[in-house]
C-alpha cells in the first residue's frame, strides 16, 4: 500500500512538474526580463546607432544565438555570461518578445 501511494504521488509531481514547464510565462514577466537587454539593445529591442536591434529579429536566429553564448560555442565581451542568468525557456519566451516588436 505504502508503495502504491508514493507512487501515486510520483506520478502527481512529475505530472505538475511537466505542465509547469510547458505553460507559456506571464507575458509582463517576459517584458520583465527583456527590459534587461535594453541597456544595450534599447527599449522594446530598438538599439541607437552602433548597437545590435533585437525587434524585429527572427525567434529562431535569437534563440541559437543566445543558446550558443550559454554554451560558449560564441564568446563575446558580455553576452556569453548574461546568457547563462536565463534558462532556456526564458530565453525562447524572451526571443519571442524581441522578435513580436516592429523594427
């Protein structure tokens, strides 16, 4: 019975746990963690001259690009060490935030 029961609650977590994961963030928590890139990149992903815009940008380009500075398969001054501070799901919800933005 014991058995049966903590697998029960197993079952439960790790069912939780997956819908968790798969339900798309509060879109005001989006816009929370790309206001962090406007620093650099400008409000809403529009940079000033001689900076990177982000609106506009392709989800997918974004993604890679950022995935690729959290792995460190691209090095950079700054990037590479601010990509890590996000999961992969905030930087997927974030890429989607960039590129919904006109440019």
């Amino acid at each position: 019975m014991k058995n049966a029961i903590a697998l029960a609650l197993s079952l439960l977590c790790a069912v939780a746990s997956a819908n968790a994961q798969t339900q798309s963030p509060d879109p005001l928590q989006v816009r929370s963690w790309a206001a962090g890139c406007s620093g650099c990149h400008g409000t809403d992903g529009r940079a000033e001259p001689g900076m990177i815009s982000l609106a506009g940008t392709n989800k997918d380009d974004l993604v890679k690009k950022m995935l690729d500075y959290k792995t460190g398969r691209v090095s950079a001054t700054v990037m590479h060490q601010l990509a890590k501070g996000y999961s992969d799901a905030q930087i997927v919800a974030i890429a989607g935030y960039f590129a919904a933005q006109k440019k």
